[in-house]
C-alpha cells in the first residue's frame, strides 16, 4: 500500500509540475503575441493545447489510483 500511495504522490507532483510549465509557457505566449508574432504564438498555443489534453488524461488516472 505504501507503494501505490508514493507512486500516487510522485506522479501528482510531476503533474503540477507540467501544469506549472504550461501556465508559464501560455505567459511567454501571450507575450510573444503581444509583440506581433503570431505565428509563434500559434504554434506554441497547439502544444499548450495538447498539455492540456494529456493534463485532463493524467489527472483522471491519479484520481483513479488514489480512488
């Protein structure tokens, strides 16, 4: 049991790592489309787009492994 519940722990906090990265990364966006790069910003917003997805995915099996 002490295993699951340190596994549990440790991948939560890689995901608020993630999440913390893409929160930062989505700042530098808008900056970066602010300044006029649009293009840029554009692709950064596509894989900000896929964290987001992969984030959802990922919270849901630790909501399971914990459940």
């Amino acid at each position: 049991m002490h295993d699951k519940a340190l596994l549990a722990a440790t991948l939560a906090r890689l995901h608020q790592n993630q999440v913390a990265l893409g929160e930062a990364v989505w700042l530098l966006t808008r900056w970066i489309e602010q300044r006029g790069s649009t293009e840029v910003s554009q692709a950064v917003q596509g894989q900000l787009h896929l964290l987001a997805k992969n984030s959802a995915s990922i919270n849901q099996a630790l909501n399971e492994l914990c459940g």
